[in-house]
C-alpha cells in the first residue's frame, strides 16, 4: 500500500515544478556528508532524488559515496560556475526528462560562487518546469575563523560569498571550536549574512532537517497543494511562489499562462525594483503573434526573437535580494490579465 501512496505523489511532484537544491561550501566543509543526509531523508520518505556532482579534477571521488540506485550527472573536469556553466541547464533537463526525478540536488565544488551557478540553474526553467528551492552553505567553522583572522585573500572573498549567497547556513565542525570561538564563528556568519537561518553540526549531523527546507515532507506536501488547486494550470504555480519571500538572494520562477502585450511587458521591465539584478526567460507576445528571448540586467533589457526547436515553455526568472515576490507576481498577473482583456 506504501509503493502505491508513493507513486501517486510521484505522479503528483511531476505535475509541479521540481525543486532544486544546491549544496555550497569550501572545500572539506562536508558537503558530501550532508548530501549523504538528505539523500536518506528523501528515500526515506519515498522521493525518488537526483544527484548533479561537479568536480573540477577528471575523477568524481565524492560520487563514491552516492548508491547505485541515485540517478546521478558527472560534471567534471571544471568549475560548474565557469568553464562548464552552459552544461548545467542541459544536465537538468536530462535528469528529468530521462529519470523523472521528485527533487534534483547540486553539489557543486568548493571553489564555486553559488550566485553563478544559480543563474546557471535557471537556465534550465526555460527547458523544463523546475524551481531553485534553496541554497545551503556549509561552512568550516575552524577554516573561517584562520581565513577572517587574516582579512585578505581569494579563499577568503569566496567563503564569504558563499555564505552571502545561502539560504540556509550550517556552521560545521563544531566540535573543534572553543566555546567563545563557537560564539565569534556565528557573528561573522550573521555580519555576511543577517538573513539566513543558522545550524551548529559535528560532521553535518542534522537534528532536525525541516530546517534545511528540504525535507520530503514540504515537496510532498507543496505537491499536494498545488494538486487541490481547481483553477488553471497558471495556478499550481502560483502557489510555489510565496516560498522564502524573505530571504537574502532570491530566485522566482513564474511560468507564464499565455501570450502578453508587447508594450506592457516591456512597462513592467523598465519598473523592477533595484535589488533585482537579473532577468530572463522566454515570452510571447500577443500583438506580435511572435515569441522572444529576454535578457534584463542593471536596466538594460534585450529582447530577441526566436523559434523554438521543441517544447520551451513561456517564462520569467528574476534574481536579486530582498525583493517581494508577491508584488512582482502581482504586477506580473496584472500584464497577464491586460492580454486577457484585449483578446475578449
């Protein structure tokens, strides 16, 4: 009876856009080991999860430690963020399109800025129906005090990117800190990052994983959420929206529900907020009876016109900090709603 309740939520979870996770941290923070963790979380609770692994050396060392049965990307020989960017979208679509997984997990290598490869990974929302859930640092907590002590350094400029650029931060290897080094760790980690929720692990042990907004029983229970939606299919997504609305580096994927006047979408480009950085994604536009690739960054805005091989879905992804995602849907749904009118 468990397979069958199991595979009706996997039938749902491919109705909905899949989550997204990426694992940060520098290198021998322990990443793998938390990616261990959750990979038991989710099987436990009848998920079936896919794994991207990026090493920048010719062999997957960490893969190692991933079972058999775990559809699993190799991405090596390069910095998933740099040399091999343009690879990652393609990689995603893959794993969906040939395992159909319920949720995709990035462990991308210590020398990665995650706000890279986060605008790698929406890439892939133009191809296939996905969504950036979060991005969890973990951090080295005797490695961070050595580096700040310092001040200076590359090392220490991307540690504290990653950490800037996280969701949720674990601060790890506790053990190995005295209790007022344990005290100054945690102030730094606030200084970087005053929004992102903080765990204390001994070897990425995790008490309790609802923390890491990752825990199988929020994709269940989204899924189901967006399965009892009655309206459209515009709708089911909506609803994925209003997740993490505050926190500190943002991503929000909205899947268009049809084509939108020229003129107003151009409008609502010109009027986003400051603290969103990027734009992008796939749009048709109603007066045009064409359909456009836009670009949109510190103000500047391309458009280009294009003919999709294959299914490509109609959408915007936005990145930025502490931007509202409701009034950027709210402002989205009204230009939606204007074509709706000018068609009737």
């Amino acid at each position: 009876m468990k397979g069958m309740t199991d595979e009706r939520e996997r039938q749902k979870m491919n109705q909905t856009n899949v989550p997204i996770y990426l694992l940060s941290g520098f290198l021998g923070s322990g990443k793998t080991t938390l990616l261990t963790g959750l990979l038991e979380q989710w099987q436990a609770q009848g998920l079936k999860a896919a794994v991207i692994m990026n090493e920048l050396g010719d062999i997957n060392l960490d893969g190692q430690m991933v079972g058999d049965d775990v559809p699993m990307s190799e991405m090596l020989s390069g910095c998933i963020c740099c040399t091999i960017r343009s690879d990652l979208s393609l990689e995603i679509k893959t794993l969906i399109e040939t395992h159909k997984p319920d949720v995709i997990v990035i462990e991308s290598t210590g020398a990665a800025n995650p706000m890279e490869i986060m605008d790698g990974v929406t890439e892939a929302a133009l191809y296939c129906r996905i969504e950036l859930q979060s991005v969890i640092t973990v951090v080295d907590g005797p490695e961070l005090l050595q580096r700040s002590r310092s001040g200076k350094g590359k090392t220490f400029k991307l540690m504290r990117e990653q950490i800037r650029c996280a969701t949720r931060l674990l601060l790890n290897k506790a053990d190995k800190l005295a209790p007022e080094e344990l005290v100054e760790a945690q102030q730094l980690l606030r200084e970087m990052n005053t929004v992102a929720p903080v765990m204390t692990t001994v070897r990425c042990k995790v008490e309790d994983w609802a923390f890491l907004n990752g825990q199988a029983e929020d994709v269940v229970q989204l899924s189901a959420v967006h399965n009892q939606d009655t309206g459209s299919q515009h709708g089911h997504h909506e609803e994925h929206h209003h997740h993490h609305t505050h926190e500190h580096v943002m991503v929000m994927t909205h899947y268009m529900n049809g084509p939108v006047d020229s003129v107003a979408f151009e409008e609502f480009l010109k009027g986003l907020p400051d603290n969103v950085y990027r734009a992008k994604g796939i749009v048709s536009f109603s007066d045009t009876a064409s359909r456009f690739l836009f670009q949109y960054a510190y103000r500047e805005t391309d458009f280009i016109r294009i003919t999709p091989q294959g299914e490509v879905n109609d959408v915007a992804v936005f990145i930025g900090e502490h931007f509202s995602k409701d009034v950027l849907l709210e402002q989205l749904r009204t230009v939606e709603r204007q074509a709706d009118h000018s068609t009737e």
